[in-house]
C-alpha cells in the first residue's frame, strides 16, 4: 500500500496483515484498530496536500496528546512532508524562534493558541487539532479528496527535532526516513517486542521518546498500545494487569513507588519496564526490584540519534549504567583526539544508521559535532567498563535533563539576567529523586530583587520544566583566572540540596 515510502512501508505492514486488530486502548473511548489508525492518517495526509504542502515542507505541530495527533504524523510522512513536534510546554515566544527558523508551509496548533500562533508563521496554513480530536484539521480530513502516497526514500528527511547546547541558538536534528527505521527495528527485536505485547503508552508525543522509540516500536511490532493523555499514576497501576511492557522516564518510576498498589501481584502480567531520557538513580532501580520483582531496562539516546544504547533484555541490567551499544550502533570514549582505556571519563562518540543527517541550516554547526567518518561528538561524558557497559558522568555543555525535558542553562541564565536588578545569574542541574536532575539559579542581584520576584517573572516567560525549583541570592559567583563562572564549584556547593526532598 505505501510500497514508495520508506517508513511507512514497514511501519504500516503488521495493520496490512491483520488490519482489525485492536492498535489502542483508551479509557472511556472505543478501541481503535490498525486499519482505523492508518485511515485517518491518509485522510489527514490527504488534507495536507490540499493545504499546500510539497514534498519537505515542514509541518510544525504543538497541540496536546491524542491518537489523532499520531495520525498527523504518519499523515504527513505519507504526504512526503517532515513533521516538526513542538514541546506543548513552550510560550508563544518561544515558538516564535522555531517557526521562524523551520519555515513551515502548515502549522497544527491547540484551537486555544491559534490567533497567538498564527502570526508567528506567515504564509503557512494552519490548522487547529484539540485533545479531543475536534478542530479544523480533521473537519479538512473529513472531507479530502483523493490521496496518493508520496515517494520518498531512506535518505529523506522523515522528522525535524530541535535540540540545543547550552549556548547559542536551539538546533533542528534532521532524521531521516532510515534513521527512524533503522532504531525501531532494532529496538524491537534487542526488547523482544511482539504483536502479543501491550505497551502503557503514558509519554508524551512531541519528544522522541513518546514518538519514535514507544510508537514507531509498537507499529513495527504489531503490538497494541494502552494510550495515555499523560502520566497518571493510578491509572498506570489499573493497566498493569492487562499490560506486558511501560517505557518511562526516572519521574514514573519514582512516584510509582509512592503508591501502596505497586505490588509484584500489581506486575505479575509486565515483562518489561524501560527508562530513559533523564538518568535513573541506582537506588531507583533497587527500590523498583524490591517492590515488583522487575529489573528496569535503562537505556540511553539523544534527540539527534534516538537509542544508542541498553541494559540487556537477556543477561545483567546493571544499575547505575546505560547498558551497552546497540546492535548496529558503534560507540567509542574519546579524549583528547584518543580513544581513552576502560574506566577512564571521556566523550562518547557514537555512529551507525541511526545517526542523524545534520542540523537543519546550520552546516557549520553539523561540521563540529558530526565527523566526516560518520561518528557523532555527542557531549555526553561517560566511562565504559571492561565488560562494555557505559555509565554516563556528566555532560560536557552542561545541558540539564529534569523529567525526561532537556533544559538548556544559557536560555533560563538570559531570561534571569535580563530582569531588572539583577546582575548575572548561573544555572546548574543538580541530582533529585524524582526529576533524575532538579534546576537551580543562582543570582547576583541587588538588594530589592528577591527570589519570589524572579520566579514570578521567569513563570510568564519560561515553560515550567525550565522554571528553577530553588533560586539561590548570592554576593558573587564563583570564577576561575580567566574569569570563567565555574559551575562544578556551585554543583560541589549545593549538591545535596534536593537529597531531602
């Protein structure tokens, strides 16, 4: 059916083969079958053409979880475009940046955002989609007329995902049609992923790990899906029974265990717990082992490449570290130009299909972090054991991950700094039980700026994830010869802080 469509050819293959198996349960709702899924996204893509999209126009979507949202984008790689998910978090002027840099010729935003958005992108059409499935995208879907799928190959571009350092202006990660396939085929077969299992599906939908790992992983796999609106805990524990796998971030796991129905009875139907995009405390996964008899699996990837490595399915899932690669992936430690020995800190290097074709108009950008050879600098510090296993040590641009959400200190230290009374600011990441990483200001101000007034003003400007949990007034910030702010000395400084907590 989309034989010229690199993706969604596999993708789409296990609904052709059963089409009236159920792909997702939702509370309240009726079951919706593969076949169901993949009539609205070509009816979805239908519209999108109509609306004027060509092949590698971007269609930018910030709207709130739900299956037609899914749909959106298996529509729009079908309609031969590249779909830009946008967190639901951010302001309107913080989409402005996105929308003006990504161009696209079709927006899909909440019906409530629309007159806000609509000027950020000029020349696009736009379209509305609430969580319910109404507004005006698929009142067009209802009435498209005929659709026929776009040719696009394993080197088109499937998605863009905006990424950032901690300095500079946030970059769009262009993957592919391949890369995309290539990760979830691999997930599927290194996670044992059948068309028997049930996967909680609780993440959201615009980052990719709702997306690309939960998602296109259960698509190719032919596995049913409970749907989610988001992370609730009681709900999740009512799923348990019917459910064989959850994929999660450290947050789910932490607040599970909070709750007195978290029992191996509770889990005794789940063969598998996955966590990733933040870092999940060893004692974390000791307290999980102890409440349900489940080893969680943690893995470890980034937006510019999806997973690059496990904890075994089959063998020892080691607390504390992020498994070993992939298969496929090659992953090396490199310091100072040199591969490092066993046990010694360095940056991992990673290549292999997965691996990302650039950053969206930014050449230069994509030459620094993306070697000729095909091996990605991806910042992350880490330490690989004798045995292969990687646990990660920090990152080398300080980028903070707080609730599965990367967090980039140089945008929260700009927003602080241009508040009137202060003088400059630094942030940091510091370990929490509940976030993996919780954020903290530190301000240089004078006397009449307090931490309530900053918090106050970062709330109208800044999505709540980047919001800084604890504000810290100081005289000075400490600084090494050069004049460098050292942000090791106020991790040192204030490293418990949250232990309580």
């Amino acid at each position: 059916m989309y034989e010229e469509n690199h993706l969604l050819t596999s993708l789409a293959h296990q609904a052709q083969q059963a089409p009236d198996r159920v792909f997702a349960r939702r509370a309240g709702l009726p079951d919706t079958s593969r076949a169901d899924l993949f009539d609205g996204a070509e009816r979805i893509a239908a519209a999108l053409l109509e609306a004027g999209l060509n092949d590698g126009d971007r269609v930018a979507v910030q709207v709130e979880k739900s299956l037609e949202a899914v749909q959106l984008y298996l529509g729009t790689v079908l309609a031969g475009g590249v779909f830009l998910p946008l967190n639901t978090a951010y302001t309107v002027s913080e989409l402005a940046y996105f929308l003006g840099d990504a161009t696209p010729s079709v927006v899909v935003c909440d019906p409530a955002k629309r007159d806000a958005i609509a000027p950020l992108a000029p020349g696009a059409h736009v379209f509305d989609l609430a969580s319910d499935g109404s507004g005006s995208l698929m009142q067009a879907a209802a009435t498209a007329g005929s659709f026929t799928t776009a040719r696009r190959g394993p080197d088109d571009l499937a998605a863009i995902l905006y990424t950032s350092g901690t300095t500079g202006r946030s970059k769009g990660a262009m993957l592919t049609h391949a890369n995309l396939l290539s990760n979830a085929e691999t997930l599927r077969d290194f996670w044992h992923f059948t068309d028997a299992d049930v996967l909680i599906h609780a993440l959201p939908i615009f980052h990719s790990h709702g997306l690309f790992v939960a998602t296109n992983t259960a698509l190719l796999a032919g596995a049913a899906v409970i749907f989610m609106p988001g992370f609730d805990p009681e709900a999740i524990l009512d799923a348990m029974p019917e459910a064989t796998a959850m994929m999660g971030v450290p947050t789910f796991y932490t607040r599970l265990l909070q709750n007195t129905r978290l029992t191996p009875q509770t889990a005794r139907n789940m063969r598998l717990f996955i966590s990733g995009s933040a870092p999940l405390l060893a004692e974390t996964h000791r307290q999980w082992e102890a409440a349900t008899g489940h080893r969680i699996l943690e893995r470890y990837g980034m937006t510019e490449t999806n997973m690059n490595t496990s904890n075994p399915y089959e063998g020892e899932r080691r607390a504390g570290t992020v498994g070993l690669p992939l298969p496929g992936v090659e992953l090396r430690i490199m310091a100072d130009g040199a591969e490092v020995a066993p046990g010694d800190i360095g940056v991992i290097e990673v290549r292999g299909p997965n691996v990302f074709k650039g950053y969206w108009q930014m050449p230069e950008k994509t030459a620094e972090e993306l070697r000729p050879d095909g091996w990605l600098i991806t910042g992350d510090l880490a330490v690989q054991d004798a045995d292969g296993y990687v646990s990660i040590v920090g990152r080398a641009k300080d980028l903070i991950i707080s609730g599965g959400y990367n967090v980039y200190p140089k945008e929260v230290e700009e927003a602080i700094d241009d508040l009137e009374g202060v003088e400059e600011s630094a942030v940091i990441g510091l370990p929490h039980p509940d976030f993996g990483e919780g954020v903290v200001a530190v301000v240089v101000a004078n006397g009449a700026v307090t931490e309530a007034d900053i918090a106050g003003a970062l709330a109208h400007c800044l999505a709540k994830f980047k919001q800084p949990k604890h504000i810290f007034m100081v005289d000075e910030l400490p600084r090494n010869a050069m004049g460098k702010v050292q942000k090791k000395e106020l991790r040192d400084r204030y490293a418990g802080l949250f232990a309580t907590q």
